[in-house]
C-alpha cells in the first residue's frame, strides 16, 4: 500500500508529472511482477522436468465467469439481526475458519484463481468455512460500517451456524486483526491462528512508525475501480489471462470506492497491538517477502508481539495468493496436524 499513495496523487492530478520516488514505486511494482511471473514460470519447469515443452495456458478470467453464482451451497448464519452468508469446503476432523481480507464476495471469489485456488489448497487439510463480512458480497447490506466488536459477533455466529467448536482461524490482510481481536475475546474457541500478509495495526503513528503512510491507505479508495492496484494486489494475474479492463470491472462489482474510503477508515482506527501478549494459542504467520501491498516487515512485527507464534516468509511478490507458495501451504498442512 505504500506505493497507492503515489497512485493516487496521478489520478487526482493527471496533468502534473509524478514525483521521482512515486514513479519509482509503480514501476518496480510492475517490474516485480513480471519478474515474479517469469521466476514461478521457469520454476515450474524445471520441477516438472519439462523445461522443453510449453505447458497449458491458464484459462482466461471473464466477468461472466467472475460474475456466475459459486458451485458450492451458500448458507446463512443470523447476527444482530443480519444475514451473514457462508460456505463449506472440504471436509475431516480439522475446522478451519477464513477471515477475509478488505472486500469479499462468495460468488466472486469462488472464480477468483488467488482465492478459489488458495482455499482449495487449505482445504486439503479439514473442513474450510469462508464467509461474507456484513455488509458485503452475499452477506445482508449494513448501514454503516461495522465495528470490530460486531466483526468478531458476526465470526462467533458464522462458528456457530456451521457447527463449529473450535477452529483454526486463518486471517487474510484486513481479516487478521479481526482474527487476533477473536482469539483475544474467546480463546476457548481457537486452537490456532494462521495469519498471512497481515497487521496488526495499519497506519503509521509516532509510536508505530513502520505503518503505512495514511495518504498511502486513503488513495486506495481514491484509486479503486481504476484497475491501476492489480500488479499490487494480484500481480500473478497476467494480463493474459485477465485484460486491465475486465479487472478494472472486477473491482466495480466487487464495491463502491465509498464503501472502500470508509473500510479504510476502520483500518486506520484499528490497532490490535495491546491484545498480542495476551494471545496463547499457537501461531503461524506467513507473508511474502516482495507484498507490495502490506510490507512483510509489519508481518515480521505481528510474530514477534505474539507468545507462541511462528514467522514465515516465504518467497515472492504476492499478497493473499498463497497457491502460488507450495512452501507456504505445506507449513500450514504442518501447523494444523501439530495441534
């Protein structure tokens, strides 16, 4: 997110010229991305052994396709009075509960390659719930942003609705902290925690000065909707496989750029750090060491703030697409066994 900053002013000002360091950033991003691309591509190769011979193309992202009803059963969970919508995947003695990152929706999401093939991956290992936040995807619209006290009401009902007693949460970006407040507030409903590219608090202060420039989280929502965040966000997407404008789509249908300005309200109020030494239960926290969009030194500080908690970094320039980190996926199949 440090880099949405500069990405920001460009909109707002198209005819001034972008500050040296501001360029710098977007074209390192784009850079880092096709460098990224390039590495996992040769990497495949050469661990298939086929180093002479073209492999299948990944098939083409469409809207119709992102825009089609999931192939899995939606259910829905009550709190407070709203529906919070959900869904099952896999199955066996582990429970593990997603917490989602900014902007979810199960319909979406379950044709998104980063997310559908990352909870495939996941759910080789126990029963995964994921679920809409309120006032999001499928889940019932909210009048107003929620607040983290309903965030964690709305995990317990989605817990409870899919017959959950203790689970494993898995916290995604914005989703983590929303974990970590969990696991602070109900400690005898988590066995684990698994928090991948996260933070427990997001904007910079005097007494957090690694956080993220404010400007840099307020020209998210400045820049949503402009398809300028996808070699952030989803920079193992090429463009290929998805054009710039059928992203730039993707994240119109997926929210409003007001409904972004205020998510990033709530994060810039968020801060979770007081509730870490409190937090018992085993941790893993995985982040890529190249995320562009939450810096993996802000990762680094969560795992360190926790008791029990285990630091991965693993390889790469992506946020949330840990299908792309076979290491990645193997610790957390480790991690879940050893609880």
């Amino acid at each position: 997110m440090e880099a949405l900053a500069a990405i920001g002013d460009w909109i707002s000002e198209r005819e001034s010229l972008l500050s040296g360091a501001a360029a710098l950033i977007v074209l390192l991003g784009v850079l880092a991305s096709a460098v990224g691309i390039l590495y996992r591509h040769l990497a495949k190769l050469r661990n298939s052994g086929a180093a002479t011979t073209h492999p299948e193309e990944p098939a083409k992202i469409e809207l119709q396709q992102l825009s089609a009803p999931a192939p899995y059963p939606i259910h829905l969970a009550e709190s407070d009075g709203l529906r919070i919508a959900y869904a099952v995947q896999g199955e066996g003695a582990n429970d593990i509960l997603v917490t989602p990152g900014i902007i979810t929706n199960l319909n979406i999401m379950s044709h998104m390659p980063p997310f559908r093939d990352t909870v495939e991956a996941i759910a080789g290992f126990g029963r995964v719930v994921t679920f809409d936040k309120r006032g999001q995807g499928l889940s019932d619209p909210a009048v107003r942003p929620p607040s983290m006290e309903e965030r964690v009401h709305d995990i317990e009902a989605v817990m409870d609705a899919a017959e959950m007693d203790r689970v494993v949460l898995y916290g995604v970006s914005e989703g983590g902290p929303m974990c970590l407040q969990f696991a602070h507030d109900h400690p005898e409903r988590v066995k684990g925690l698994i928090l991948l590219g996260t933070t427990a608090c997001w904007e910079q202060s005097d007494d957090f000065p690694m956080g993220i420039d404010g400007r840099a989280l307020d020209s998210l929502g400045k820049s949503w909707g402009t398809g300028v965040l996808r070699d952030i966000f989803f920079p193992s997407i090429t463009r290929e496989q998805m054009t710039d404008k059928t992203y730039q789509a993707f994240e119109n249908l997926c929210a409003t750029r007001q409904s972004i300005r205020q998510l990033v309200d709530f994060m810039k109020k968020t801060d979770v750090r007081p509730l870490l030494p409190h937090i018992r239960c085993p941790a893993l926290v995985i982040h890529f060491g190249g995320d562009l969009a939450v810096p993996v030194r802000l990762g680094r500080a969560v795992a360190e703030g926790l008791p029990n908690a285990e630091f991965l970094e693993v390889a790469g320039i992506d946020h949330a697409d840990l299908s792309q980190s076979p290491e990645g996926v193997a610790r957390i199949g480790q991690f879940i066994a050893s609880l």
